[in-house]
C-alpha cells in the first residue's frame, strides 16, 4: 500500500514550483504592459496649431520626409517624400513610387490631415472612441 504521506510531499513540491513560476510570469505580464506601453502623445486642436505656426515660423521649403502609419487592426505603412523649393521631388507609399503631385504626405498635407480627422473625432458621437496620437520634432 502506498504511503499516503508521499504523495503529500510530491504535492507540496509541484506546489512549491507553480506558485512561484505564475508569480513570476505575472510579473513578466506586468513589467511588460508598462515598459512597453504606447508613450506616443495625445493630439489636440491646440498642440497642432502650435506645431504648425512653429513650422511656418522655422520650416524648409527644401526636406525629406518618412513617417509611419499606424491604425489598429491593420498592417503598418509607410510614405517617403523629398520637396525641393516647396516642390515634391519624389515621393512613395510602402516602397512603391508614387507619381502625381499628391501632397498628403508632405508636411503641410500631413497638417491638414491631422486638422481634419482631429475635426471629426470631436464630431463622433461617442467620446474617446477615437485617440489621435503624434510625435513632433521640437525644433520645427
């Protein structure tokens, strides 16, 4: 007959591993969901009429551009645009040349796109169904 007393002690040892390992992959969870949290700033109607008097003030005429788009539950994409003079010299959408003269990807065009879906968010019904978020560059 098997002693009752051993399986305690095998108990207590698979106890004595579990508890500790679940500690410690909630932590894991934790220390993760805070260290790698979104900080991209909130954008309002105030930050972006800042932003944009400041690049009037202190802009090129003559930049390269990259940026990246992010919207939820779709892949990521990215745009490159060159403007020489205030002219666009080159520009592509996720590698791929754009041709035409299409300026939302140039800065004044990235200006007026924030203005407007900043615009409908505050026209939504509901409140905070939508968070518009941007990183500027402090210099211009």
């Amino acid at each position: 007959m098997p002693d009752p007393g051993g399986l305690k002690t095998r108990a207590d040892s698979s106890l004595k591993i579990i508890v500790p390992v679940t500690a410690l992959c909630l932590l894991v969870g934790v220390l993760a969901f805070v260290l790698l949290a979104d900080r991209t700033p909130k954008l309002d109607l105030e930050i972006l009429q800042a932003k944009r008097a400041l690049w009037s003030a202190k802009g090129s005429g003559d930049y390269d551009i990259s940026i990246r788009i992010k919207v939820d539950r779709q892949d990521e994409s990215s745009a490159a645009v060159s403007v020489k003079t205030g002219k666009i010299l080159s520009q592509s959408y996720n590698g791929l040349e754009r041709s035409g003269k299409e300026d939302s990807y140039t800065i004044e065009g990235l200006f007026r796109t924030m203005e407007r879906e900043l615009n409908l968010a505050l026209d939504a019904d509901e409140k905070n169904s939508t968070v518009l978020k941007a990183e500027f560059d402090a210099q211009r």
